[in-house]
C-alpha cells in the first residue's frame, strides 16, 4: 500500500548517462517542495547511478519498483536544499 | 614611512608627493594614469602637489585599449 | 517551454550546477548579449557564449579579417581571411551551436547608432581596442540603464570591470577623457599575447553568464587587473565618483556623443 502520491512522472529510459540524471534532477527542479516524482529507468548503470546522484542532491528515495521488463520505477520525493533555487 | 603601493607595502621617504611616487614606481604613462588613494581618486593636476602619509594605500590604475583589431 | 533532450545533453554540465540547474539554462536561452568587437576580446567571449546557449547574440564590427588578427582571433581561420568579421564570426558560432541566433552588425558603433543598437541587448560586452569607442560604449550603457564589461589588453596585461546600472561606478568614473590619440600605445603598437584575449574575453564572457543567471558578485565597483608575466590578479576597489560627467548626480552628458576618432598610425 503506498504512502505517497506520486504528483509527476518523468522517463529516462530514452537517454543515456549523463543526461540520465540531468533529465531526473531537471524534473524535480519542476516540483514543489516535498512534492513526489516517479522516474522511470533503465536496468544497470542507470539504476546504479541515478538514485545515489539524488540522494546526494538530498532528496528523499521513497521506493524502487522493479517493473521486471529491465525497467524500475523510483519513487522521490523533493526536498529543498537552502543552496537550491 | 610605509606605503602600500599597488599591493606591495614598502618604506619610502617622508613628504613623498604623488608626482614623486609616479616618478620612482616607473609608472609608464605618467601624464595619463588615474590614482587612487586609500580608495577616492585624486584629480589628475594635483599630482605634485599631493603629499603622502603612513599607512596610505596608493593604486594606480591605467588606460588600456586593444583587443579588437 | 521544457527543455529538449538534446538541450538536456549539450547543457548538462551547466544544468548539473546547482547554481544553473535547468531554471539558469533557459534564462541563458533566453538571453541577448551584444558584443562590440569581433576581435581579440571578442572572439573568445563569443564562441563561449554560443556554447553556452545564449539564446541572441549580436556582434558589431565594421572590419575583415587580416592575416595579423588570427595569432589571437581564435574565431576566425585562415581561410577566412579578407571575410567580414562578424559573418565569420557568425559562422564559427552557428557551427558550435546551431540553435542560438547571431545577428551582425557590420559597421563602426557612432554616436548615431549606438542607442539603437544596445536597445534589445540585456549585456553589452565591450572588446573595442580604441578609447573613443570605449567612452561611448559607456555613456551609452549608462544613459540606456545597461550592464556592461568593459575590458582592455595589452602586452601582457589585460584588465576588466562590470558596471551595472544604479549600483557602481562606471568607466568614466575611472578615467574621466579619453588620452590623445597616441599618447597610450594601443595593442596594435605595443603588441599582445594572444592568450591575453582569451583570458580576459573569458572573463568578460563569465560575467556576461553570472548577470543572466543572477548568481554570485560581478565586478562592479572594482577593477580587475591582470598581470601575465608577475602571474598577478588584482582587485582594484573603485570609489563611486558622485561627479561624473556621466552616472553622477547632476550629469552634464545626456546623450552619447563621439571623440574623434584617432586614426591609428601603423
């Protein structure tokens, strides 16, 4: 059961690295603080980079969704930082 | 006494004026260089006439064209 | 408008920057920056804000490329030799980046076209290599209310200041008139390394980016100078002048007006 409403989703299926995680932060960039993002990723270097790339940005990961087509889904939440406009 | 010119702090002799500063510093345009001191400009006919202090932070600050052609 | 994928790509290390981000990227995109000078200055802080995306860019330059320009002119290639400059120069750009609009303007900036010409610029940057051009450039800046990077290169110096409308002195605060002519060498005389063009048409191009994107502190109110052969970097502070001919309280300069020309004896 989820806790979260998920506000907006972005796909970043359709790039590669760097752009992964750039197209990721640009869609939460967009958001509202404390408001929810699905992003939608591919199996290996992006699931391995993207999330870590986010929680260093200081967000929230709420959940990693396997969607078992090679594809997750991660569930973030946004957070502020006081350096961010 | 102590002067701070253009960054460096060195001794030099009291009653020094402007003029003489320009003259020991080697300033290339002497006619045509702006001068601050402890941060106002001083006009440019003044220059002999303008006495030094301890302590005066002295900047000297010149026309440079170029660049395009 | 949302950012292409591609956008994404090209600027990704801009965007990465928390202090760009995506929001930054298209205040550069939708920015017009004009640039006085396709030459030393000039061509260095141009191809750096084509990269950058800046979404209009005008160069002003009356003159073609010479075979003497290209030790420094990184814009320009040999085989451009005897071209105008500014299409040159509007062709390197567009080759770096394709999405952004160069307009040219290939004629000397006079007292009777300047205002015009600053009117739809945000940033005016200015890489003329003579004084007359570069008091006007100022009392245009400042009688239109423009920011604008004045800088200068010689030998192996080169110096640089940013002045923003209301908020700090402005070029004639510092030097007042323009020295006769030949009184100061010019670089054409003197000589320059070329570097010294990138360095500080970089600079210039950096405050150009910092203005659009409104971060961190300008060079206003100070006088940056740059010496190659002691490797120094100076800050000069520049006291506001409240008796300038120009930004001062009771101004005698109310419209741009131009010096004569000193004709550059080679």
């Amino acid at each position: 059961m989820a806790d979260y409403t998920i506000d907006e989703t972005v796909d970043i299926t359709d790039v590669v690295c760097p752009v992964t995680f750039v197209k990721a932060k640009v869609a939460l960039e967009e958001l509202e603080d404390g408001q929810v993002l699905s992003i939608r990723l591919n199996d290996g270097e992006p699931v391995q980079n993207v999330p870590r790339s986010i929680k260093e940005e200081g967000h929230q990961i709420l959940k990693l969704i396997d969607n078992g087509d090679g594809t997750y889904n991660l569930v973030v939440k946004r957070i502020t930082l006081e350096d961010q406009t | 006494m102590k002067l701070t010119v253009t960054g460096n702090v060195k001794e030099y002799a009291d009653g020094l004026t402007v003029a003489k500063l320009i003259e020991l510093e080697k300033v290339e345009t002497p006619l045509y260089v702006t001068v601050s001191i402890n941060d106002e400009f001083i006009a440019s006919g003044t220059f002999e006439e303008t006495v030094l202090h301890e302590g005066d932070i002295v900047e000297f600050l010149y026309f440079m064209g170029g660049g395009q052609r | 408008m949302a950012l292409s994928n591609e956008q994404l790509e090209r600027y990704s290390r801009h965007i990465i920057l928390s202090e760009v981000g995506a929001k930054g990227q298209k205040k550069i995109l939708d920015s017009k920056v004009l640039i006085i000078g396709a030459g030393g200055l000039g061509a260095p802080a141009a191809l750096y804000l084509a990269a950058a995306g800046v979404g209009t860019i005008g160069i002003a330059d009356a003159d073609e490329v010479d075979l003497s320009n290209l030790q420094r002119q990184v814009i320009h290639t040999t085989p451009d030799v005897g071209k105008a400059k500014v299409l040159s120069a509007q062709e390197t750009m567009n080759a770096i980046n394709p999405q952004i609009t160069v307009n040219t303007y290939r004629q000397f900036v006079d007292a009777s076209n300047i205002m015009d010409l600053i009117a739809d610029y945000d940033f005016i940057l200015d890489g003329t290599d003579n004084f007359p051009a570069k008091f006007l450039i100022n009392d245009a800046c400042v009688l239109a209310k423009k920011p604008f990077s004045h800088a200068g290169i010689i030998r192996f110096k080169g110096q640089l200041m940013t002045y923003v409308p209301d908020k700090g002195p402005c070029y004639r605060c510092v030097f007042r008139e323009p020295p006769p002519p030949d009184a100061v060498p010019t670089c054409r005389q003197a000589g320059v390394i070329g570097a010294m063009g990138g360095v500080i048409g970089s600079l210039q191009a950096m405050e150009a980016i910092k203005y659009i994107i409104g971060k961190g502190d300008l060079l206003t109110g100070y006088l940056l100078t740059y010496d190659a052969l002691k490797m120094d970097f100076r800050k000069v502070k520049l006291p506001k002048v409240s008796n300038c001919a120009v930004c001062g309280d009771s101004p005698s300069i109310l419209k741009p007006f131009d010096y004569e020309q000193a004709v550059c004896k080679v």
